[in-house]
C-alpha cells in the first residue's frame, strides 16, 4: 500500500471514530433530553438503589447509594464515567432528586448521606469539620469508584466538600476526577448564621452567633422540639431562605422535612467549621478540570458573589447564574442545572477521549 492511501486509510478510520463518537454522543443526549421533567412525576423520597454502606477513616458508616449505567436494557459491562454527588448542610442525598431522576440509567451515578446526615452515623463532634468531609469522599470513592474517571457535583456544603478534597489530594484532579461542579458554595468568607433563621436572630452575626449557637446546642432536644412545634414558621424559613421565586408547595415540604431531620447538635457541631472556612487558594487546583459554577442571584446563604469569585480563581472555569433563583438551585431550575451538568459530562467526556 502507498503513503498515500496509508494516509488515507488512517484519516478515514480517524473520522469514522469521529463519527461514532459523535452519534454516541448525540444519541446520549437525546436520551438525556427526553428525560427532563422525569422528577416532577416521581414522589420525592422514592428514588432508591440497594444501599453500600462505606465505613469512615474513623468508622462513622456512611450511607451510599449507586444507580448504575444501563446500556440496551441490561447492566454495561465496561465501566463508563461515574459522577458522584455530594450533598448540602442539613440536608440529605435526596436533595438530588431531579438530579437523579433525569441521569438515572443514562450514567452511572454516586450519591452519599454525609456523615451525622440523612442514614449516614453520627460523628464525633471533633470530625465534624471540612477536612474529615473531604476524607469521607476519598473513601467513597476508593470504595465504590475505584476505577474510571470521575465527574464530581456538589452542593452548598458538598461543594467545600470537594475542594477539601482538592486541598488534600490534589493529584486526583486531571487524573481520576475529570470534571467538577460546584453549586450554591464557596470556598470561605460565608456568615452560616443566615442558615439557622429563624433560630436566630437576623441581628445575630459572627462571633455572638457562633457562642448562642454552642449555648443553644447544649438544649438540642429543647431547640428540636421547638422546631417541631413552630413548623409553620419553619415552613415560610424554609420557603424564604431557600427558593428565590414561587415554588410548589411539596418542594417547600420536602426541602423542611429534610432540614427538621437533622438534628440542631449536627447543626451546631459543623457551625464554626463552614464559618472559619478559608479555601480560595485551593480552588485553582481545578482549574486542571472542566469546573462549572452554577447559582442563583437571590441566593440568601451562598450569595452569587462567592460563586463569581470562584469562577475568577479557576482558570477557564464556566459561570451560571440562575437569575431570581435561591439557594436550592437544584430543584427550582433544575432543567437549567441539568442542562449546565450535561455541558459538564460532554467536556469530560471530551476530556478522556484526548487521552
């Protein structure tokens, strides 16, 4: 055979995995749009998978559920690309329903109850901090995900939960973890006060709150009962605090029935940990990645300003403001968040096919 049609041949093979490739992908997201709105017609809460329980480096058990790929109606034989999940403050794995609805089948996906959250155990309140959460998330991974690569999601607290990680094990970034998403977080600089209205306050701020927060924490039974009996006006915080626009009445339910289960002892156990959070400089080791920052301009506990301070630290990082939107960005726009996520996974993707 000549040069030439050695050349030829070559070329033609490239672009016939070109192709393929690119039906793959086109065929893929075409699964992935007609899946939207899936959640709307799931009852919150439902969405289950046969439960691994991951033991802690200091053996709190830790909750996880994974939801595997699905090719041609059966299991894929090969591993494809996880993503992984990882929850806010005071709330559960469950916060990703629409998430989880829309991606079930068409991508293998991680989802975890943090630790003293959700049916995760309880921890000791000295492991109660940032760094123990990024220590956690190695050990998810190493257990559940120990080959392939990874795309990482985050909300609120599960974002700094990430870049706790990143501070730790910067070499996974650009090795295993090729993608990164960060919604409604920050890496420091966040007055976590806001989160515990109408507990305290709204006059309450920095070092007062975090001492009422320890006073309050001591009577933590008193504390719960008194946010039972108050569920009206738990419901209006949650509903004010968590959404920017009007929503429907079950996602305000579900949302403070999540926050009602985590007991005020957890809440007050991660309090001056989220508060003294100083991680900007961490953050420009996902610039390594395809990173997206996703939030809402009415967010009331993560404002848009952290999210647009984390977009200018890591380099070539996207930017998505919801506008109107509230912290849980994640069930108000979720068609936008999703549509943002699938942006991600195809930058990902593109990512490993270089390799």
């Amino acid at each position: 055979m000549s040069t030439t049609r050695k050349v030829l041949s070559v070329a033609a093979g490239a672009v016939g995995v070109a192709a393929a490739g690119t039906a793959y992908r086109v065929a893929r997201r075409r699964q992935v749009i007609s899946r939207r709105g899936a959640g709307d017609h799931t009852p919150f809460g439902s969405l289950r998978s046969t439960p691994v329980m991951v033991v802690a480096d200091d053996g709190v058990d830790l909750h996880v559920e994974v939801d595997e790929y699905v090719a041609q109606g059966r299991r894929a034989a090969t591993p494809e690309m996880t993503v992984v999940f990882v929850h806010g403050y005071s709330l559960t794995l469950d916060s990703w329903h629409f998430q989880r609805a829309a991606y079930r089948g068409l991508v293998r996906t991680v989802f975890y109850d943090q630790r003293s959250h959700g049916r995760s155990g309880r921890s000791t309140p000295g492991h109660a901090t940032m760094e123990q959460l990024g220590r956690d998330l190695k050990t998810v991974l190493d257990t559940v995900v120990p080959h392939g690569p990874i795309v990482l999601v985050g909300h609120s607290m599960g974002g700094m939960t990430i870049i706790a990680l990143a501070e730790e094990h910067p070499e996974l970034f650009g090795d295993r973890v090729v993608g990164v998403g960060l919604i409604s977080t920050t890496a420091g600089g966040l007055e976590p006060h806001r989160m515990l209205m109408p507990v305290l306050p709204s006059t309450v701020g920095g070092q007062v709150a975090q001492r009422l927060v320890a006073v309050l924490a001591r009577g933590h039974r008193t504390v719960d009962g008194l946010r039972r009996l108050g569920r009206s006006v738990a419901m209006v915080a949650t509903d004010e605090l968590a959404f920017g626009g009007d929503v429907p009445e079950s996602y305000v339910e579900f949302v403070d029935e999540m926050l009602s289960s985590t007991p005020f002892e957890v809440v007050a156990e991660f309090f001056p940990n989220i508060a003294s959070l100083d991680k900007f400089e961490t953050v420009k080791a996902l610039s390594v990645v395809p990173t997206t920052i996703i939030c809402g301009t009415d967010d009331k506990l993560t404002s848009i300003g952290h999210s647009r301070k984390l977009h200018a630290h890591i380099a070539g990082s996207s930017l998505l403001e919801c506008e109107g939107a509230g912290h849980l960005v994640i069930m108000e726009r979720y068609d936008d968040v999703n549509e943002e996520l699938d942006r991600l996974l195809s930058s990902a993707g593109e990512t490993v096919d270089r390799r």
